[in-house]
C-alpha cells in the first residue's frame, strides 16, 4: 500500500498538472483578452484641443481621439499612434506638451481595452487601424500621416503600413514575431500551438516600404534588444536606429527625448517642394 507521503506527492503533483492545464486551456480560450490586457480604465478627461472618433464593431465602440489644438488648417503632421499592451491612449496624449506647433496625434483603444468595447484580436486591431487611416485620411486631407507603433502596436504599426501609403514608420521597442516574445515570458507553455495572434513582423516588414525609425529602451525586460534587432536585421529598407538614455519599455513615452526623436524623424522624412523652373 502506498505510503502517506507517497499519496501526498502523488495529490500535489495531479493537482499541479491540473492547474497547468486549466492555464493552457485559459491563454487557448482568452488569449485576445490576455495578450492586449482588455479590461476598462478609469476616466481620462481630456482637453478641447481634442476630438473624439469612434466606429462600430462587434460588441459595441472602438474610440479614439484625434489631437489637433489649432484645428485641422494649421495641422501639417499627424502621428497615428498604436500602444502597447493595455495602454490607455488618453494617458498617453498626457504627454504631447513636447509636441510643436503644427503637429497633431491619433489614436484608438484596442477592442476591450480602456474606453472601446468589443473582442480584442490581431485581425481585429489591423482592421480598426485602417479604418481609423482612411476616416484621417478624409478628415485631413492635407495633412502628412506618419505611423506609430509601441511595443505589441508596432505589430499593427507595421501592417498597416505594409497596406497604406504613409509620410514615415516609427517604430518603439519592437520585435520580430510575438511569438518569440511569448515564448520567453512564458517558457512552459507551448506556446507555438496555442497563439494565435503571432504578429509576425518578420513576414510583413518585407511589403513596407516607408522610411523608418526604430527606438530602443537603454533597458527593456519586456522585448530583449535581441528581438529588436532580428527585425531590424529583416528590414527591407534601412533603418535608422536610436537609443533612449535612461529609459525603460515600460517608462520610454513618459520620456522628452522620444518625442524629440519622433519630430526630428517626421521633419526629415518631409521630401522638399520642387524648385520652380
């Protein structure tokens, strides 16, 4: 007969796989709302320099808000911007005191996270961000649109501009595949058969053809500079590539220095007007 602290052992360890198998079974069933951290956020009162833009999908409302503090006539530079894992763009437009006159900023909550309603999903958020691109597009017509992307948005950054012309890609702490990303965090799961949302950056930065930047964090223990790097090491085009001193993933757009980084980017990405004959 088995002993006590046999059956113990045998109790813990049943329990044990139990519970690795009720995870397995939430990230296979939930991993939309997993992955983009879905979950309301309080309140963010915002300005009037601000408007707000929303559109329908399944579920309810995916809003947004556009910056443009001295209306669209004086607006000659558009951010569209896409954040990172649970991110509340309202907290963010918290910093564009760093931006100069002449530039504006756009953004939307993924489906389910902060404001916006709605199931969160890659194919989903690559949607809302076209839609978001063309209704800008329409809004301000003589505007130049320049892409965005933080962290797990850089993933939906670069599809969309694998699809849209833009003025410039501005890409922060990214990575190659999410895959591989999740793959560290979480090393007993096997994650190469329960992810769906892969944003595989390394398959779509091939099609984007816009001049671009990526921005490091000096230290990241979210996205390792090694993952950075294997995308940059893919890039089509050439890249230019900066690091934030003193900065981390979590703190980078908290930091003047991005924002700095950002402009300086968009302005030399302007092709000059043609001399007169």
């Amino acid at each position: 007969m088995p002993s006590r602290a046999f059956r113990i052992a045998l109790s813990a360890s049943a329990a044990a796989i139990g519970g690795i198998a009720a995870y397995w079974a939430l990230l296979a069933t939930r991993q939309g709302h997993i992955l983009f951290k879905a979950g309301k956020l309080p309140v963010v009162h915002l300005s009037e320099d601000f408007s707000t833009y929303s559109h329908t999908v399944p579920g309810g409302l995916v809003r947004g808000y556009v910056y443009h503090p001295r209306g669209e006539e004086a607006l000659q530079d558009l951010f569209i911007y896409f954040a990172g894992r649970g991110e509340d763009v309202r907290a963010t437009a918290k910093a564009l005191h760093w931006l100069p006159e002449g530039f504006g900023f756009a953004a939307i909550n993924y489906r389910g996270v902060a404001d916006s309603e709605g199931h969160p999903s890659e194919l989903a958020s690559v949607q809302d961000a076209g839609q978001l691109a063309r209704h800008l597009r329409r809004a301000f017509p003589q505007t130049r649109l320049h892409v965005v992307g933080r962290s797990l948005g850089t993933g939906v950054a670069i599809q969309l501009v694998a699809r849209q012309e833009f003025a410039s890609l501005q890409l922060i702490t990214p990575y190659d595949t999410l895959l591989e990303v999740a793959k560290r965090r979480f090393p007993l799961v096997p994650m190469s058969l329960l992810l769906r949302h892969r944003f595989d950056s390394l398959s779509h930065c091939k099609e984007v053809a816009a001049k671009t930047q990526v921005l490091l964090a000096e230290r990241d223990d979210v996205v390792p500079h090694e993952r950075s790097h294997k995308l940059i090491d893919a890039w089509p085009t050439p890249v230019s590539v900066q690091t934030i001193a003193g900065s981390d993933h979590h703190d980078i757009m908290r930091t003047e220095e991005t924002w700095l980084r950002l402009v300086d980017f968009a302005l030399t990405s302007v092709l000059p007007e043609p001399k007169a004959a």
